[in-house]
C-alpha cells in the first residue's frame, strides 16, 4: 500500500553535519543487556532495527575507559583497541541496511562503581560512590586528570570511528556521565576553572564536543545528549534556567541536539505515570535556540503525534527506544501505508529490566526482541506452515492470542475457544486501572492481526471440556488457560495459609476485585508479589474513597518495580494520595475485624484495626484441562491428538512478557524434535570457544 501522503514529512532526508539521515526517524541510545558481553545478539539486534527503517541507529552507552566501569550492568565498552571488533559487527550490521550507526560514548564518573576494574572512581569532588549503597568513595579529579579524561574520550572517538560509526556522542544526560556531573551545581564545589559559574561548570562539556570534533568531525557528526531539566527543582538543571542556558551557549557547537529529561526514570517514565509526548513541555525550546537538528522522545507510536511535533517545529527527528524496540519496523510500516500493523509500545518497562537483571532485554508487544541471534527470532518473517497440524487454542489471553496470530501467519488452520466474552485475558481485566490502559494494545493488536487471517477462528463464551477437546478434531492442543490469584495467604513470605484467611468473607483476591467485588470500611492489601498490582489496588481502593493500609515483607512498596524504574513514583504516590505504607510487616492472621501484622525481623506483633483485607501474594495455574486430558499416548493418538501443550500462566504464573514469549515460541518451535540441547546459541567467551573438555 502506499503510504499516506500525510507522512511524507517524516522521510524527508535530514543532514546531521557531515552525514545525511535518510529520514526522520532516529532510534536513540538505549541499554539492552547484551553490551560488550553478548555482542552478536547485540548486533543483530540493533541491525533488524536498521532493517526496519530507522535512519539512525544508536547503541546504548559505551565506556569509555576502565575508570568507567558500571559492573556488574551490561553495557558497551570501548577501553582500548581489543573493544573495536565487537563494535564493528554492530556498525556493520547497521550499515548493511543503509542506517548511520551512532555510539554513545560515556565516562559514568561517580555512577561507575568499578567492582571489576577495581579503579578508583572519579568525579568533580570527593563524594560517595553512587551506586546504590556501596562503601567506597570517588576521588576530585584534578588538572591532570581531566587532560587525562578528555584524552581517553578523544581516543575512544577515534577507536569509534575505526569501528564504522557515522555519529558520536558526547553525553550529559540521566545525571550519568562525568560533564554531567560537572555541570551539576550540587556534584560541583569546585573553586578552579571547572567550578562555580556555569561557564565554569560547562567547560568540560564545551572541551570534550571541541575536542570530539576535532578528532573525528571531518567524517563523523558530533551529538551532544543533554538532560535539560532534571525534575528536581532549583537543586537540579531546570529546562527554563540553566538548561537553556546550555543549549543557547553551545547552541551551533555540536552537530546534533539530542535533548531529554532526567533521571533514566523520568525520561523513561511508564504509561501508568504520562502518556505519549510527555516531554515537550520540557525541550520544545530548544529548537528555538539552535539551527542544529534536533532529536526527542516521548514513546512516539503515532505517526499523527510525529508529524504533528515536527511540524510544530519541536522537534527534527523522532526519537525513540522503546517504540522501536516494541516494532522495530515502525519506519517501514508508516513507509508502506501498514500504520494498523504497527505492534505499539504499552510503555510497561518490562524492556528496562533487561538491563537491571543483566540479561539480554525482553519486551512485552515485541517476543522477538533480545532473540534475534540467540534464537534467530525475526518481528516479522517466520518461516512457512509445515505439515498438515491443526490447531485448538483454549485461551484467548495474551499467550493463547500470540500463539494464534503466529501460527495463523504460518498459515495453519487455527481455532481459539474462549470461556469469556471478552478477549484478551488478563490483559483486559488489568487495562482497566488506573493508568494501564495502554495495556490493552497487547490485545488490540492481536485481534487486529489475527481478523485479517481467515485461517484462524475465534469462539467466545466457550468454556471447553476435555472431553469437547478430545472430539474435537484438532491435531495439536495448546491450553493457555491462564491463572488465579490465590486466597489463602501463600506466597513468599507464608508458605502455609495465613490464619483466617480462607474462613473470611472479608478476604478478597485481586481477581474478586478486578471482577468488581468492592471491600469497604478499613482495608488492608497485604502485598507479597511486589509487582504493580498490590500497590496500584491500594491506590484504587484510596481514590474510591476507602482508608486504605499497604503492608509488605518487603523493605518497600512494589519491590520489584526497581526494575520497571516505578518504585519511587509508586511509593511517592501512595503516600500522597494517603495510603499508609507498612515495609517489614508480614500478615499474621486477620480475623475482619484487625489484621495482625508481625515484623520480619523481631516477628513483634502489632493489630492493625482493619474490616477488609485484600490479598496479593501468589497465583495457581488453571490445570483442570490439563489433569482431564493427561489421559496417555494412546487414547490422545485415538482421538487423532499428537501434542497437548500447557503455555503461560496456565504452565507456571508469570509476567504478561512471558506470557506473549510463550505463545510465540510455541509457534515456532512446537514441531522441534524433543531434545535436551540448550534451545539457543550462545556466546561463550572467545578465549574458550571452540576448546573440548575430556574429563
Ligand atoms: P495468559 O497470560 O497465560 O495468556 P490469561 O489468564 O490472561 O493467561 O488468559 C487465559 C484465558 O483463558 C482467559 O481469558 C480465560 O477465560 C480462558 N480460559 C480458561 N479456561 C478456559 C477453558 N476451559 N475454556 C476456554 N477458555 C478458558
Ligand atoms: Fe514498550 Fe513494554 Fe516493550 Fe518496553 S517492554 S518496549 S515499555 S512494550
């Protein structure tokens, strides 16, 4: 199809100082977990992204020297000449697609901790080691150590460009590198040339872009990635003072502004937290200021907001990590008038925990992602329909509805049965609170898929019994009939049922509520998951107007949710809004009267006055269809069955992420011999590759 004409703006070319971008679409640094460790899942990664259509293709960022070293996260490095080959695959993995690969160079000063270089860390003062809690203490740089650094970031452009990058980055954003720590007011007590006035406080920036350019700007474009307000007041950069002051100071001095807030977890704020576009306010100045192009983010997925930011001359270039990590060919579908097929980003940061875990990233839309070399794994080609297989679905959750869509692309004949009404599955259920709404283009793009494939039938309201299984007729049997949250206590923390629990009326599950039974009075949500829901049920109940009480085992409100880059907003919110926060406490009993809460290290009791209690703590897999249908080889052979395949919540409770992973996989893989090989490749270390080991 041809692409709408409204569009054309965004493939209109744009020059980035010596280079030209084929269009407007520019896919900024963003973090993966494959790093210097994994390099060919790294470069395969970034490369499907080239092939998708974005004109720029960054990696995340690279350090510089071992000074910077942020062990134990996974991120690039470039230390000395040995780092250039595995940069290289991922230029030229970038290039073979007519992208211009971008590397963001970083010396992370104070946030480097050094556990594996054991160096001792730098900053602009003496200050403790940023990272986390960790005993040990950065050291002020002196004179000759900031020569020394300007002389590692110039020979590491250097190296960057011998690796194939066309742009590279000098990096003042998130708060994590050493010019952005200089121009902190509150990092910065220097009293010599490089402290005190901003001019002052700047000079590291304006050396290392003059030094940068010097070095490689012939060929190279030099980007600057700056933070303009730090959201935190007059104690940070602000994007009305010192922000701009930056940028009208610098303004034609680097070949590209790409500009952003900070912390990481304001500019990669969740759905729950700001919807698409949410940094204008922020950097729309910018392009006042300067003549250079200018790239921003904002979870752009729609092409109507793009062409809209451009044309209201905020931005030059669509900026995006998780966009293009949800639809690498987010460029080639606008392109090619396929707008409807772009798999949207729900904003969730499931892809953020890749690099919080050190493990290759993941995303929810997107299964493929993290596993294009590991596995293979493309977004969009999958190899054709083999053999004669037809399929029952039972689910049409986000497991049972990914399975489906894939094997229906496959072009085998597929039908799903749906106890429900509704489609979607949990995915449905939970889009309905506060601030998950995006959530529901886990579904929505689904169904739109899966409506244009004739060869797959969706039947709701059919709650399916083994025996209408077996009758049937299908040759493969994927059951994705999901989980329910448990009643009784169990989970982490309580490995038996809490007293009380089962016998109360006054107990609910999330599931009770999410089906619309409503606590009321005093209410306890006793939180031992530590993902989202607990808290985001306590904020429900609070803005229905209940009194309500967040207790967890947990030091803090949505534990895991560090990972996710929520935890603080979550908490900050609770106690806002008038949720009280009890960390440390486990549920003892409860009885609909009081709960009573015993403290996880002294176990002292205490009874909290409380006539609800909801509880969040663990789930069971829906196994009925499973147990019926465990009927042995021969009778599922009679009845013309070769497989019976549990994937999802209904094999063992997970994220939604695993959950869309599980169904896809099962599309690809379901025919593969049964094997107890490793079910991907892997990267091993290349001074031990290839070596046999005899006992
Ligand atoms: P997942 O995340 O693994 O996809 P969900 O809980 O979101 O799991 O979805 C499971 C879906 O399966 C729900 O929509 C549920 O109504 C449906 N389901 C469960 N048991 C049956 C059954 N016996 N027959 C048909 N549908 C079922
Ligand atoms: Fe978007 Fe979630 Fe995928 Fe990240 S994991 S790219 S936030 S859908």
């Amino acid at each position: 199809m041809p692409r709408d004409p409204r569009y054309d703006l965004l493939f209109e070319p744009v020059r980035i100082g010596p280079v030209v971008a084929k269009n407007r679409f520019y896919q900024v640094p963003h973090c993966n977990g494959m790093g210097y460790a994994r390099p060919h899942g790294h470069a395969a990664m970034r490369g499907v992204k080239a092939e998708g259509g974005w004109a720029v293709v960054s990696t995340e960022e690279v350090d510089i020297h071992p000074s910077s070293d942020i062990s134990p996260y996974i991120e690039g490095r470039l230390w000395d000449d040995h780092d250039i080959p595995a940069l290289a695959l991922v230029t030229e993995a970038i290039h073979r697609h007519g992208a211009l690969a971008a590397i963001e160079l970083v010396h992370a000063g104070m946030n480097a901790s050094n556990l594996y270089s054991r160096e001792v860390s730098l900053a602009p003062d003496h200050v403790p080691s940023a990272a986390g809690y960790a005993p040990s203490q950065a050291r002020a740089m002196t004179r000759s150590d900031i020569r020394a650094f300007r002389r590692w970031h110039r020979e590491a452009a250097l190296r960057a460009r011998r690796a194939g990058f066309n742009i590279i980055y000098v990096y003042a954003g998130h708060g994590l590198s050493l010019p952005m720590h200089f121009l902190q007011s509150r990092h910065n007590h220097r009293t010599d040339e490089y402290g005190g006035s901003l001019a002052n406080r700047m000079r590291l920036l304006r050396e290392l872009i003059e030094d940068t350019k010097d070095a490689v700007g012939l060929n190279c474009a030099v980007a600057v990635r700056f933070a303009v307000d730090e959201m935190r007041g007059a104690d940070g950069i602000e994007a009305q003072l010192e922000g701009r002051e930056v940028i009208e100071r610098l303004a034609e001095l680097p070949d590209l502004w790409d500009v952003n807030v900070s912390d990481w977890s304001n500019d990669s704020k969740t759905s729950r937290f700001a919807p698409e576009g949410y940094q204008e306010e922020f950097v729309r100045f910018v392009k006042t200021v300067t003549t250079k192009p200018v790239v921003g983010v904002g979870r752009f997925t729609s092409p109507d907001t793009m062409v809209s930011q451009i044309r209201r001359g905020v931005l030059d270039f669509i900026g995006a990590a998780r966009p293009s990590i949800a639809d690498p060919f987010l460029p080639k579908k606008i392109e090619n008038g396929e707008v409807d097929d772009i798999r949207e980003c729900i904003g969730c940061n499931i892809c953020v925990t890749g690099d919080y875990t050190m493990t290759p990233i993941r995303c929810t839309q997107n299964p493929t992602m993290g596993e294009e070399w590991r596995k293979g794994w493309h977004p969009e080609a999958i190899p054709p329909r083999r053999g004669d297989d037809s399929f029952l679905i039972v689910g049409a959750g986000p497991s049972g509805l990914e399975c489906a869509r894939l094997l229906g692309r496959r072009g085998y004949s597929v039908h799903v049965a749906e106890a429900g009404e509704q489609l979607g599955g949990r995915v449905t259920v939970e889009s309905r609170l506060p601030g998950l709404a995006a959530w529901a283009r886990v579904r929505d793009y689904r169904l739109n898929q899966i409506n244009k494939l004739p060869n797959v039938e969706i039947f709701r309201g059919s709650h399916v019994t083994p025996d209408q299984v077996l009758e049937f007729g299908a040759t493969r049997i994927v059951l994705a009939t999901g989980a329910r949250w448990r009643r009784d206590g169990v989970g982490r923390y309580n490995t038996r049922p809490i007293p009380g629990f089962e016998q109360c009326q006054r107990v609910f599950s999330p599931d009770d509520l999410l089906n619309g039974a409503a606590p009321s009075g005093r209410v306890v949500v006793f939180d031992d998951d530590h993902f989202y829901l607990g808290a985001l049920l306590a904020e429900k109940l609070r803005a229905d107007g209940l009194e309500v009480c967040l207790v967890t085992p947990a030091e803090r409100a949505s534990a895991w949710t560090v990972n996710t880059l929520e935890q603080y907003a979550i908490q900050k919110r609770l106690l806002k809004i008038g949720v009280r926060v009890f960390t440390n406490r486990n549920v003892a009993q409860f009885d609909g009267a009081g709960a009573t809460l015993e403290c996880t290290y002294t176990e002292r009791r205490e009874t909290l006055a409380a006539d609800s209690l909801v509880t969040v703590t663990a789930r069971l897999p829906n196994t009925e269809l499973a147990e019926g249908l465990d009927l042995g080889a021969e009778a599922l052979a009679a009845a013309g069955i070769r497989s019976i395949q549990s994937i999802g919540d209904c094999l063992a409770p997970s994220t939604i992420a695993a959950a869309v992973y599980a169904g896809h996989r099962y599309a690809r893989e379901f025919d593969w011999p049964d094997t107890d090989e490793v079910p991907f490749q892997r990267e091993l270390p290349a001074s031990i590759a290839g070596r046999s080991h005899s006992g």
